[in-house]
C-alpha cells in the first residue's frame, strides 16, 4: 500500500473526513441520545450552583443589536476545578441556540455577554443553558422579551 492511501485509510478509519473536520462515532450517538435537562432549580444548593442566571432587556427594537448576559455560578459559586468546572454557557432564543462560549477547567469563568438581534416583531422567550462536566446540562428560567 503506498503512502497516500494508508494515510487516507488512517483518516478514514479513525473518523477525520478530510476537508470536513472531524467526525467522531461517539460524539454523533450522544448528539443522537436524550441529553438529560435539569433546572431551574433555585431551591437547592446543587441547583443554585448549576442554574443558569440571564440578564436581558424586557423590550428591544427589531433589528437592533442587544446585550445578554448568561452566568453559572450567579446563585451561588461553582467550582472550577481540573476535575469540575462548566465547560459552555449558551443562549437559546426559543428552541434554538444563538450564541455559545466554551470555558477550559480552572481558566475560565462560567459567563459571557453575548450580543445578539432579533428580527421578528412580538414576544419570545429566552434561556440561557449551562453544561457541567460532572452534572450536565441546565436551563435557566424563561426570560420573556417583546420585540417592537
């Protein structure tokens, strides 16, 4: 076999598609698989370390940019630690996701100012979503907005 093909044959074998980036099995069946969602829970301590705050005007202008802010750790401390820390903050407008920031353990702190636009004139709600290493995937509350 010459060079070439055992290195394609590498590629393809190991999941790097080239041109593509990188397709991995794994990450394609937990896309696939039911995440669990858990919160707002502000009751608990647990849930006060996870759940997400969001900060954002109760009216905008249609078309015009604003600011959002999207914090872990807003209720109560979360660690951040080599073996536990939030690895993303995104914000959802509706059922999808708009922006999203990805932290690295003891480096970043769980929270970001994303600055967004939104077209359509009328309410819509936002959420902001925060990833655990070790506890998953929480919801804040709902944020309703109306867009003018």
């Amino acid at each position: 076999m010459d060079r070439r093909n055992f290195i394609k044959n590498t590629f393809l074998a190991t999941g790097v598609v080239l041109g593509s980036g990188i397709i991995i099995p794994e990450i394609a069946k937990a896309k696939e698989s039911k995440i669990p969602l858990y919160g707002p829970d502000l009751e608990t301590t647990f849930g006060r370390k996870h759940t997400p705050y969001v900060k954002a005007p109760k009216q905008v202008k249609a078309g015009e940019w604003f600011d959002v802010y999207v914090e872990v750790g807003y209720y109560h401390p979360h660690p951040n630690l080599m073996t536990h820390w939030i690895e993303s903050v995104a914000l959802w407008i509706g059922q999808y996701e708009v922006a999203k920031a990805t932290f690295r353990a003891t480096q970043g702190a769980p929270k970001a100012t994303f600055t967004i636009k939104i077209d359509n004139k009328g309410e819509t709600t936002l959420k902001g979503l925060g990833y655990c290493n070790l506890h998953g995937l929480w919801v804040s509350k709902p944020i309703n907005i109306k867009v003018v």
